[in-house]
C-alpha cells in the first residue's frame, strides 16, 4: 500500500499526517502520541477516527503538527486521520461523518477591533 498523506486543521493547528500499513503506531512530531499528548481526553481526541471506523492496529501513522494550542493539534490530528481513512476506505464516511469526525471545525479567534480593548471588550468606563 502505498504513503496516504492528508492534513487537518482546527483553529491555528496545522497536522500532516502520512498513513502507512502497520502495527498501530501513532508517532506526532517524531514522539509517541501518548508522550506527545500527556492527558487521557487528549490522548482519546487524537486516536477518536481511528476508534469509530474500527483501524486501530492496522496502520502506522506519522503526523506533524505545528501551531495552536495542545487541544487544538489533538483536533487537528483527529480529522486528518479520518480524511485519510475515507481516502483509503470510502464505506467507512458515513460512520465518521455521524460522529462529526469529518467536518472542520470554523470557528476562530475573532480579530480585535479599533477603539476596543480586545475584539469585543471596551476600555473601562469612567463616570468622573
């Protein structure tokens, strides 16, 4: 089988991820994804596509994630991981799409405006 390579994106985070027949290896940025991403929730959210379209164990898989915060990569990781499965296997889109795994997720940081604070917060009002 030939390298299935895909990215995801979730707010800032950027994940590559290179899938390849295997033994269930999960490596990001060249650790294990259990080192990588120290807490069980997160440890759940990056390994979620493969746990609902039942791979786990059959593919070793390479991500490089840059950008954003921790959770951020672990959702990015998570819906380039089923892109890549529903490119090797497309009977397995509706069980991921169900569970919102296919679907990126738009919201963003909103910009800060002039005149402002922060995007949506005014300077401190001052009576007297």
């Amino acid at each position: 089988m030939p390298t299935t390579n895909t990215s995801g994106r979730r707010k800032t985070a950027v994940a590559r991820v290179y899938l390849n027949d295997g033994a269930g290896a999960l490596t990001v940025n060249g650790k294990d994804y259990k080192e990588y991403f120290p807490t069980l929730p997160l440890q759940y959210v990056a390994t979620q596509s493969l746990l609902v379209s039942a791979s786990e164990g059959k593919f070793d898989i390479i991500a490089n994630v840059a950008g954003g915060g921790v959770k951020g990569q672990a959702e990015a990781v998570r819906l380039a991981i089923a892109k890549a499965i529903v490119e090797l296997d497309a009977e397995k889109k509706p069980a991921l799409r169900a569970k919102g795994l296919m679907t990126r997720d738009p919201r963003m940081v909103e910009r800060k405006k002039p005149g402002r604070k922060k995007a949506r917060r005014k300077f401190q009002f001052s009576k007297r």
